[in-house]
C-alpha cells in the first residue's frame, strides 16, 4: 500500500502552550518504506515555575526481503525539560485564593533518551520466526519535588539497555489447531546514581514552607550496578472441540543485579543528623515461574464465554534496593540499608470470568475478576523515628466487575461506553 503524504498540527493554548505535531511518509520505495515523526512541545504551566519542554523524533525504516520476510527499524530521540513543582501541596487559604502558587519551585525533571530496536520476521510454511534486538541509552538529572521537604538532594541517573526478543510460534492446523510459542527475552542493562545533598533556602515553615532556592551540599550515593536478564517462555494453544480453545503457558525469569559501591558500606553523613545507608558490594539474584491458563468457550458465532488465571511478578528495583532514604542516626541508616536489600519481589494472582459478544449490531464484554498480590512494595514511614523505608506490604484482595458495550450510530460514528 503507497502511504506517500504527510501531516502536521499546530496548536496554541493560554498558559504559553504550543504544539507542533508532524509527520512525512516516504509511501512505497522499491522494497523500502520510511516514517518520520516529531513532537515539539512547550508550556508556561498554570501554576508558577511549571514550565514544561519536550522535543522528540522517531524515525522508522519498513524492508521487504521478499513476500515473507520483513525487516521493521524503529529509532527513537527525545529530550525533557520539565518544572516538576505541579504537585506542590497547598494551605486550603491559598488552595482557594492563590492556587497557581508553587511552594517547590526549585524541582526539575531533565530527561535524555535513545531507542533503536530492529524487528525481524520471517515466515516459514506454518511457522514464523521473530528476532528483535534492540539498545536504550537514558539519562535523567532529577531534583524531585516529593524529597524536598524530607531528602532534598539531586540524582543523576544513567542506563544502557542491550537486548533480544526472540520468538518462533509453529502453527499445527490438522492438530486441534493447535499453536505452540517459544521464546526468550534477554536483557543486560548497565547503569549508575550519582546523588548529591542539598542545602535549602525557604521561607515560611510547616504546610506553608517555600524551597526557594539551593546550593550543593555533598555526594551520598555514588555506585554502578548492572542489571541482567533471562527469561525464556512458552505458549501453547489448542481446540479439543470446534468450540473449545484452550490456552496456557509458563515463563521463567532469572534476574540479577551486580552492585558496586564507589563508597565503602557503612554510612555516609553531609551533615549533623543526616545520614544515609551505603551497602557492600554485592549480587542480587531473582527467580521465579510465572504460568498462566485460559479458556473459550463460543455458545454460538456471536457469543463466548472466557475465564483466565494469570500470575504476574516484578522484582524490586534498583532504587529500591540500593538507595534507602536518608535517617537521623547511623544506626537508623545502618537498619534501614538492611531492610533495603532484604526486599522480596511482587507476586500477583488473578482470576477472571467473563462473556463477550454481539447482539443487534453492539458489541459487549461483561467480566468479574478476583486479584490477589502478596509483597507489594509500599513505603513505611515510623511515627517514632519519622524514618521512611520501603517494605513488602503483605498481602492485598482487588475485586470488580467490568462492562462495556459499543455500537455504531452512524458510518463514522460509534459510541463505546465502560
């Protein structure tokens, strides 16, 4: 299909918003096809010292080796400059009188990022084999408005990415249709923190205290870590009936972290009554087998009733488990380091049951669901010692129902309600 065209928006709003949207298609060039987007964004923000800029490009290159092998390049640029101080907290006097004030005018977000990935597929008789290598290298200088009042400090954060999705699914259509998936994700991410203390200028004090302005104190964490990934799958689909179909599969996921600390373990103090945890080198390993089942049902052409079990995990990150929050005393930032590195990942269970279908021209989803996860992660903040830690918090139930219906009113109308 020749796409050869282009688009562009512009749009401009009060509070010095603009926006220019744009993209070129190259349509069709012998085997090749090009993509060119841009996203240029600028906004004062509504509430003083909010100003948010964004400048970001994807390019992506389409090839066609031959009817059944394609080759999809994707590369991504953007860069970030934000006045993060929109979250600040307000007195109600000024919440209802003054509420474009910024009590956090100081925070900002920098961020820097490049996405390249390569997707290759190539399809085979019954069988299609998918490889995508791929390489991120980000960067965010953060001066965060949420710390200011309790750990003002700036992190310097940097991270490569190196990686393979592959995957090959084999098609079996005389076997009950049956469909088998293997593959493997692979990841190795360097990266490190670079985070220095603050000293703050403010006025005011208790609910009303202004961060007004800051200079740099000294270094508190200062380490490298490398984060590494395993993890192979495996999907299987069948129908023992022309109604029935079956599904199910299991991944397998072996996570580390490889952790230096450019600091020797122990404490590191900026100041009279501040202190924070510093671990050993050291090797933080993850395992776990995540499955999943499903089924389908179809009552009829229009009709299908379907239920799923999931179980989902996500290891702590390496924030998390590497940089604990800042204490009163050594010994407080010694148990709070401790904690730190004892954290268990989240695991998650969920079950659903549902009916879909169409009726009269409408589509419809009615499903119920039950969720249960164990260790999530949550910050603890002891009333005693007003230390805040991250801990694994037990265990929690979600529970709901969820509908949804859509129809066409018109030929380019529809209307989709949840």
């Amino acid at each position: 299909k020749d796409s050869r065209g282009g688009d562009l928006s512009v749009e401009a709003g009060s509070f010095g918003w603009a926006r220019l949207l744009g993209g070129i298609d190259s349509g069709r060039i012998g085997s090749s096809a090009f993509r060119a987007d841009l996203n240029l964004t600028h906004t004062d923000g509504w509430r003083d010292r909010t100003a948010y800029d964004r400048q970001s490009m994807n390019l992506r290159w389409d090839y066609e080796k031959d009817e059944r092998t394609v080759v999809k390049t994707i590369v991504g640029v953007t860069h970030i400059d934000q006045q993060t101080g929109a979250n600040s907290p307000l007195t109600y006097t000024d919440y209802l009188f003054n509420p474009k004030l910024n009590y956090l005018p100081v925070a900002y977000r920098k961020v820097e990022a490049l996405r390249v990935s390569t997707n290759y597929e190539r399809e085979s008789g019954n069988s299609l084999l998918s490889l995508t290598p791929y390489f991120r290298d980000d960067s965010m200088d953060l001066l965060a408005s949420f710390n200011l009042n309790s750990d003002p400090t700036i992190a310097l954060t940097q991270n490569q990415s190196f990686g393979l999705m592959a995957k090959w699914r084999q098609d079996f259509p005389q076997a009950m249709r049956a469909r088998l998936i293997a593959g493997v994700d692979l990841d190795v991410s360097p990266g490190g923190r670079r985070e220095d203390r603050l000293n703050l200028t403010t006025s005011g004090a208790g609910a009303s205290r202004y961060s007004l302005a800051y200079t740099v104190n000294s270094r508190v964490y200062d380490y490298d870590v490398t984060y590494k990934g395993v993890s192979p799958y495996l999907h299987g689909e069948i129908s023992p009936t022309q109604r029935l179909r079956l599904t199910g599969g299991v991944r397998y996921d072996a996570l580390s972290y490889d952790f230096t600390n450019n600091f020797a373990a122990g404490t590191v103090s900026p100041g009279a009554g501040v202190f924070y945890g510093q671990a050993a080198n050291t090797t933080s390993n993850f395992k776990h087998l995540s499955p999943k089942l499903g089924a389908t049902f179809s009552l009829s052409e229009k009709v299908s009733l379907y239920t799923d079990y999931n179980h989902g995990f996500r290891a702590p990150s390496e924030g998390q488990l590497y940089r604990p929050s800042v204490s009163t005393t050594a010994a407080l930032a010694l148990a709070a380091r401790d904690a730190a590195l004892q954290l268990k990942p989240i695991k998650a269970d969920q079950i659903e049951f549902g009916v879909r279908g169409e009726v009269a021209g409408a589509s419809y989803n009615l499903v119920a669901y039950n969720l249960i996860k164990r260790d999530d992660i949550v910050g603890f903040t002891n009333t005693s010692t007003n230390v805040r830690t991250n801990v694994n918090a037990g265990r929690t139930s979600h529970r709901g129902i969820e509908a949804g219906i859509g129809a066409p009113l018109f030929d380019k109308l529809r209307l989709d309600i949840a």
